[in-house]
C-alpha cells in the first residue's frame, strides 16, 4: 500500500453532512472540483505512478468523503432550526449537487406547521425539482412529512436534531422508525458512549452526529430557540427568545466551539466514533460565513500540509488585502 492508512478497509469512510446549500453555492462550486480533483487513492500498484502521485499533491484525508449538502433558502415556510439564506438560483444549485453525486438535503425542520402551510408554492416547487432517490428531507413535523411522501416519494428522510430528544430511549425509538435514514441525535448525547455502545448495529448506521455545535452545553431553552426560528419562517409574531447562555453575544466561534464537551474532532471520528461503527458527521454552519465555512471544510477534511494549497485554490492571492 502507498501512504498511511488509517482505517482498515478503504470503504470504511466517514461521510459528512455541510451546511449552505444555498448560501454557500458559490463556494461549494469552487470547492467540490477541488475535492474529488485531490483524492489519494490506494492500490498495490500505486508505487508503479509514484512520480505522478507526489506530482500532483493529494489533498485530503482518504477516509471521508461528502455525504450531503444541507440547508434552505430564504422565505421558506417549512424552514426551520436557522431561517433561510442565500439567494443562489436553485435549478443552478441542483444541477451542481447532482453532477457530483453529492445528496442534497431541503432543510424542512419547522416545528410548527398546521395543515393551511402544505400548499405554499415556493416549498412545493423545490420538492418538484429536487425530487430524486439521492436527495433528502430533514424534517420535524410528522404532517408534513406525510404530505411529501405522498406527493413526492422519491426522497429519503433525516430526522431533525431540532426536535431536542433529551431522553436517549426516546432518541433510539426514532432510530427504530423506518421512515427515516438518518437520526440527528441531541449534541449532548455525542459523550455518552456508555448508552451509545448499547445502539444496534443498524441503529449506529442511521446516527447522525452534530460535531461542532456551540450552544451552550447546559443550555435548557434549545427547543424554544428553535420555535422561534419556526415561528419567524411562518411570518407570524410571537414573543421573542433572547439566549441567555453565557458568551452568546459573541456568536458563533470555532475555537469556542471545540471547548464544548459535546464536539467531536477529527480523532474522534477516526479512532473512537469509525471503530465504533457510526459513519455519519453532520456539520453545523448556516448562517455564518463562508469563510468560517471553509475553516471547517480544511479542519475537517483537509490535511493539514495542504491548508494553504486549498486556501489559495478557494481565495488567497498575492494581492489579497485584509483591511
């Protein structure tokens, strides 16, 4: 074998779920070309291209690969956990995802759907076009859920982590349900390897870890965070949730982020969470900017020798100025 290896079987990959599938179009369109460009591939016979291997610099890490882009765009109703962004023309975003044959995911998280939320056109019409066996739904509200299945049965289903399961017996019920593929537990249960050791095979293949969350660890009010977002998709007014968690002025920070005894890092997915047998790593990121969004995709899935490389690919030149 040519390189270092550090799974055992090269189809044992960890598959990760990205943020922005409309926010973040214009970088992705720079960044997949990049990505399956520089893969290293093993094969007995690799030595015999060695000159043509470090001639072209493989980039990233061999034991992961890009399971789905997620997210929503604005306006969306049935939108829910972050409302809305980007302003990509979906047709253009579709035609991306499939020429790669990366899953795209409609974010339909809303927790607060009634039945007179099912006819909105705009909604409708992105199940029209992104309707296909390898796309998929992330979903709260059974209602909905059942009126998709109904009108547009091609997709597969993600159970959203904004329903806040907080109690791990409920959350291995819903790993039971056959209408999903994927369960986005709470990111609280990312630790318990005591009860997660206890999951069934079938049920570590439908987990799906939240990596870098950085809510407050001890936070109570997640699910009325959520309903808010919920509530501003619909338009309507309510009473507005202000987090009360400490340090939540400053939003969103990486290194913050990797403090939290709920993250997940890159050896943690390699040496705790594969051998394990769990494959599927969502990234959380809507919302923010694609330059954090890229840190994430060189922390990740990058080595790190190569940072700069996919850096320069992606933004830098010589006449970059910062300020």
């Amino acid at each position: 074998m040519c390189g270092s290896f550090a799974m055992t079987e090269i189809n044992n990959k960890a598959h990760y779920h990205l943020p922005g599938l409309f926010e973040f179009y214009e970088l992705y369109k720079v960044f997949l070309p990049l990505f399956y460009e520089h893969r290293e591939y093993f094969y007995e016979w690799c030595r015999v291209f060695l000159p043509l291997f470090y001639e072209h610099r493989e980039y990233f890490y061999e034991w992961c690969d890009i399971g789905s882009v997620y997210g929503a765009p604005p306006d969306c109703v049935w939108g829910g956990g972050r409302v809305g962004f980007g302003e990509e023309n979906a047709d253009e975003v579709y035609a991306l995802l499939k020429e790669y044959g990366i899953s795209a995911r409609l974010t339909f998280s809303n927790s607060l759907l009634r039945e007179e939320h099912l006819s909105d056109r705009k909604c409708n019409r992105l199940c029209s076009l992104f309707e296909d066996s390898q796309n998929g739904i992330i979903i709260y509200s059974d209602l909905l859920m059942k009126y998709i299945q109904k009108n547009y049965p091609k997709f597969y289903y993600v159970s959203s982590t904004t329903k806040v399961i907080t109690d791990f017996d409920e959350f291995k019920n819903e790993t039971d349900r056959e209408e999903f593929r994927y369960v986005v537990p709470d990111f609280r249960f990312n630790k318990r390897f005591d009860r997660l050791s206890t999951l069934s095979e079938e049920q570590k293949k439908k987990t799906e870890f939240l990596c870098n969350e950085c809510c407050n660890f001890g936070c109570s009010d997640r699910k009325k965070c959520y309903e808010s977002v919920s509530r501003k998709s619909l338009g309507e007014t309510g009473t507005e949730h202000y987090c009360t968690s400490p340090d939540a002025e400053d939003g969103y920070i990486f290194s913050k982020a990797m403090l939290n005894p709920g993250f997940i890092g890159v050896e943690d997915i390699k040496k705790v969470y594969m051998p394990m047998g769990f494959s599927e790593f969502k990234i959380e990121g809507r919302g923010l900017g694609s330059a954090l969004i890229l840190e994430f995709l060189l922390y990740y899935m990058t080595k790190p020798e190569y940072h700069l490389k996919v850096r320069e690919a992606i933004y830098l030149d010589n006449m970059l100025d910062l300020f």
